[in-house]
C-alpha cells in the first residue's frame, strides 16, 4: 500500500475549485446537531425527536428466561437479572431501556472525494476514504504536484481521489492515488495495513490486488484464521485465489475456477461483491445471488450447501447488504463447536437491474422487505425470515458495539447501478440481536435528511458513533443530478448514546490494561467509572473493522469475550476486568480489534485497539 497511497505535504494554496478554501478549511466539527423532517415509517411507528432522552431510565430483560427484580445501584436505577442463553458477562443480559431515538449531526461540510470505499484504521483512528480515478475530477485539488498521469493519455489528473479524515477533529489529509480503487477490496493485516485488491482500469491487477483480472472489481475479500487473504469473484470473473504475498505474483496456478460463481449468475448477475465470512471451524461462507455455501479453504471443496434464500436477489446489482451476527465467547472457553450466524437483509428482485438500468423508461421495482438469520456451523441449518419496517436495498449493516445491528442508508425501489433507484429510505432502523421475545425485532430510529444511496458507506467509531458518507448514482461529481454527488460526512449516535445514560459510560485505562494478547491467554482491561459496578451487567466484546463498499462490509466481525474474573475497587471507582482472548483465528483471525467494554448496554467513552496473535 506505501506504493500506492503517497502522502502529499499539506500545502493550503489559492483554492481551485469555487467554494473550496483549501484543506484546512475542511477541518471543521460541524456544529451541533440538526433535525430533519421526522417521517413515519412503514410499520406505522414515528421515530421521536433527535433532542429526545429517556422519562425513565429501566433495564429491559432480553433474556429467554424469567429472573428476579432487584433494586437499586449507585444509580438508582431499577435492574432486572435473568438467566440468558449466550449471556452477558458470566450469562445475563441487562440493557438500559431507552425511548431515545439517535441523533444526527453534520461533521463535515466538504469531504473533497465521495467516499465510495471507507475503513477506520487501527491506532490512528483515521478514516481512510476513496472515490475512483476514471472520472479524473473531485471536490478537492491535490496541494501540489505532481499530479497523476492518465495512464494511455497525455493527460494528469491534478485532483484527490483519497483522504485520511481525522475522526475526530474532522481534519483532511489528502493522499495521491496512482491505480484506479473504483469497486474494489480490502482488509486489514495483522499489523493493521490495509490489503486492498481489485479495481478498475490500471487498478485491476495491483496488490493492493490480482495479477490475471482485467475487470476484476466487485469482489470479496476475506482474511482466514492464519492471516491469509482470499478473493471471491469479480466480473467476468468465476473464480478465486489467495492474494499472494508482497512483493510475490499469482500465476494462473494459483486461480481456482468456482463454478458456485457460474451457477448463480444471472443475466444481469446479481451475484457480485458475494457476502463472504470465515465461520468458526475455519470454513468459508459464501452467499451468492441467492444460494450459499461453505467452502474448506485448504482442500479447495464444497462441504455443504444451504437452502435457497427465497425472495428475489441479494448481491449486486440487486444489493442487500449483510453481516456476520456476534460471536459469543464463554469464560474459559472450551466448546468444540461456536456458534456463527449470517444476518442477510433487503434486496431486489432478479429483474430490478434490468427493469431500472436497461428498460426505457425505468421502472423501479420495489426492494426487499425481509431479513434472514442463519447458523452456518449447523449442517442441518435453516433460513429464519422476518419482515423489516419498510423495503430496503443498498443500505449498510453496522454491527453496534452491544451486538444489534443498524440498518443504515439505502434506497426502497430500484437497483444499484448509475440512476437505478428512487424513494430513499432516510430512517436507519435497530436490529435486536436478542430478545425476549415480547417484543419486536427492529426500532425505526429519527432520520437523516440526506439520501445515501449508490456507494454509500459508514464506520463505526471508538466512541461507538456511526461515520456515514458517500452516495453517488452518477458516473462523475454532478451537483444538479436527482441525488447529487455526496461529500458530506456525517455521524449517527444510536440509541445508546442517550445523554440520560450517559451515567453508565465508563473509561477504558488504557495505560493499565493488556492491548497486545496471545490466544487463549487471559488479559486485563482496567476500568473506571462513576459509581459501584454489577458484574452482571457488563458487557466486552471485540470489534474488527471492516473495508466497506457497495453495501458490503468486508470482515466486519464482533466478538463477544468472556469475563474469566471481576475485581472490583483495585482503586476508587476503578475496577479490573480479566478476559480471556479467543482461542484462535477461526474464531478471531489475527490484528487489531476496538474492544469496547458495555454496561447496562452502554459503550464506554472510548473503545482500546487490542492486536491478538498466535
């Protein structure tokens, strides 16, 4: 990646594009918050006002079983304690209950690129964002030369196509990109450096990325329990192989021929950007249109098939989007087999792309309304399907720091593809990873007032805040298109972040705490906070972030750790937390994670970055 991604000195010159002041006149917070039109959904519910916050402040039972009610802690807040299957902490789940609906607030006003790829780099806590170079035009001059020549042209492209975007203070660090990125891949490595394959162009044989592709964008990357990276796909492209190391080249030995990638290909695909998990017993889930399978990396065979997902298609260009459900850990962890599932959501019909992109006039067909939950470590696995609020394709899948999931930016008819979909779908909606099952799986949350559609994206933050930007449906940077090119950058604070719980938020003391661990070993994470602490209501998980394109999130990954140990008043307020690391890469493949400790369903102030290791 050094090669490819060069950073430019800063040098705040005379701006060259109209309303533009030069980078440092984009390091802005972006005030306040900000309410949009608050619009009702389809379930007939009304999400609240962004100012709202809780009348009471209640702890909900999201276990199976019924427990006791007990009163009181340095909160006086009332609490109920139940028994839970893959509970919290040493087995219960206790969660803050919240009439609190989010809030959105406009971070920064001009990005300078449309970030159609996104990830949240370790340690640095910068956000690494890309547009594509075809285009030759952004919202941002680059400082200075040289500028990048057009490969097969005499012409140079004086203009940024990447920036690092400080999370929190907002700043921009433009950064000179030399390959086209436009739909390509990425992870993170062991050390944290992003892996990025595929492109476009002169971006589609870089590694960053595979030597044999021509038009090998929209592929799947996915890192496996020893470290590796294995591609999925691409157009035109059926097959897969192993990034090879740097400074190594794949030959055409080293391609495999999927035929999984054949049978699932539709006329207008529909199989691209394929959902592609590690499981848990080191096989690979592949979801595809609208089959899936596992994979065993090693001997390069299918070892089982699942049930067709019913309902239309869920890769691009039909786009749902996806997410591996929390893994959830025990105290000295010692099953065979861990519990994994796949979260699918949304979509399109098999026809939509061709319905909105190659009829005339467009029709735009209504999207997906359903989401489908299934145990990849089950071989007698089945699709469990439930009804969203309202259709939704295009969207992203962040999964919360708790371990629910927010469905996020969108469209509700139409398809990916440049002016293929209509009707956005402005509310971001909460997934409740469990319940009691009273009540229901999904809350609407306040709305946003900019559409995010085509080549939306978004991270999650240490602070446990929502990064959302992109969208762009046009081939270019057009301002007087139905949905103009998005440079704004916005952050979501869900439910959670209700300042009437903000009691509950505790500090990592990151100082006095484990941040590198082997696996298996016991670690310690040191906490401080505002009053006495239940054990029972603590919560640790892991978090690997993921490389975020086209509605994918690329080894996006929470892992929920068990707490071995509690030892309360090591100092006032102040408390240690013994945890055992995962006992291997299947479970968490090797680098860095934000660990984020949650009580009574809180994140803390600020996540730590943990590198774990073999």
């Amino acid at each position: 990646m050094k090669d490819h991604f060069l950073y430019p000195k800063r040098h705040v010159g005379k701006a060259e594009l109209a309303g533009y002041k030069g980078p440092d006149s984009l390091a802005v917070d972006g005030g306040g918050f900000y309410s949009g039109p608050l619009i009702a959904d389809d379930d007939g519910s009304t999400a609240s006002g962004n100012a709202g916050g809780t009348t009471e402040v209640t702890v909900e039972n999201l276990g199976k079983a019924d427990g006791d009610n007990t009163n009181g802690n340095a909160n006086s807040v009332e609490s109920t304690k139940v028994a839970a299957k893959n509970g919290i902490g040493n087995g219960n789940i206790v969660e803050a209950k919240t009439t609190f609906k989010g809030s959105w607030e406009l971070f920064v006003e001009n990005a300078g690129v449309s970030a159609m790829h996104l990830i949240l780099l370790p340690n640095i806590n910068q956000a690494l964002m890309f547009d594509a170079t075809v285009w030759k035009i952004s919202k941002m001059k680059l400082p200075g030369p040289p500028c990048r020549h057009v490969e097969g042209t005499n012409e140079e492209d004086c203009y940024v196509h990447s920036i690092l975007m400080d999370v929190e203070t907002g700043k921009i660090r433009p950064l000179r990109l030399n390959y086209d990125t436009w739909c390509s891949s990425g992870a993170l490595d062991i050390n944290g450096r992003l892996v990025s394959t595929g492109g476009y162009n002169n971006g589609s044989d870089t590694v960053r990325i595979l030597d044999l592709c021509d038009t090998c964008g929209y592929a799947t990357q996915v890192t496996l329990g020893d470290g590796r990276f294995m591609v999925f796909g691409g157009r035109d492209f059926p097959t897969y192989e192993f990034v090879p190391p740097q400074g190594q080249k794949n030959t055409l030995k080293d391609v495999v021929d999927f035929n999984f990638l054949v049978e699932t290909h539709d006329p207008v695909e529909n199989n691209l950007y394929p959902f592609v998990y590690l499981s848990t017993d080191g096989n690979v889930f592949i979801f595809a249109n609208n089959r899936s399978v596992l994979l065993n990396p090693n001997s390069h065979k299918i070892i089982h098939e699942f049930p067709m997902l019913p309902n239309g298609a869920r890769n691009y260009p039909a786009s749902g989007s996806a997410c591996l459900l929390p893994i959830m850990l025990k105290p000295n962890e010692n099953r065979k087999v861990i519990p994994a599932e796949v979260l699918i959501c949304g979509g399109a019909s098999h026809d939509a792309y061709a319905k909105a992109d190659l009829q005339r006039p467009k029709v735009f067909l209504p999207g997906n309304t359903d989401c489908a939950r299934l145990d990849i470590t089950k071989r007698n696995g089945k699709w469990k399907i439930i009804n969203m609020p309202s259709a939704r394709l295009l969207e992203d899948m962040v999964v919360l720091p708790t371990g629910d999931v927010l469905l996020v930016n969108g469209a509700k008819t139409g398809s990916a593809g440049w002016d293929d979909a209509r009707e956005p779908n402005l509310n971001p909606v909460l997934y409740k990873f469990q319940t009691d099952g009273t009540g229901s799986k999904f809350i609407v949350l306040n709305p946003s007032n900019i559409p995010r559609m085509y080549h939306s994206s978004f991270a999650l933050l240490p602070d446990a805040k929502i990064l959302i930007a992109g969208s762009n449906t046009n081939p270019g940077y057009l301002d007087d298109a139905l949905f103009p090119t998005e440079v704004r950058v916005e952050k979501f604070s869900p439910h959670y972040l209700d300042p009437n719980l903000a009691m509950f938020r505790q500090y990592i003391i990151a100082d006095k705490s484990n941040n590198q661990v082997k696996y298996g070993k016991k670690f310690t994470v040191q906490i401080r906070g505002n009053g006495e602490i239940d054990q029972q209501k603590l919560q640790v998980t892991i978090y690997s972030p993921p490389f975020v394109t086209h509605g994918i999130s690329m080894n996006q990954r929470l892992i929920q750790l068990g707490i071995v140990e509690f030892n309360k008043n090591v100092t006032p307020n102040t408390n240690n937390i013994i945890l055992q690391a995962p006992m291997n890469g299947n479970i968490a493949p090797p680098g860095y994670y934000m660990l984020f400790i949650n009580y009574n369903g809180v994140p803390c102030r600020q996540s730590m970055w943990v590198q774990f290791l073999p």
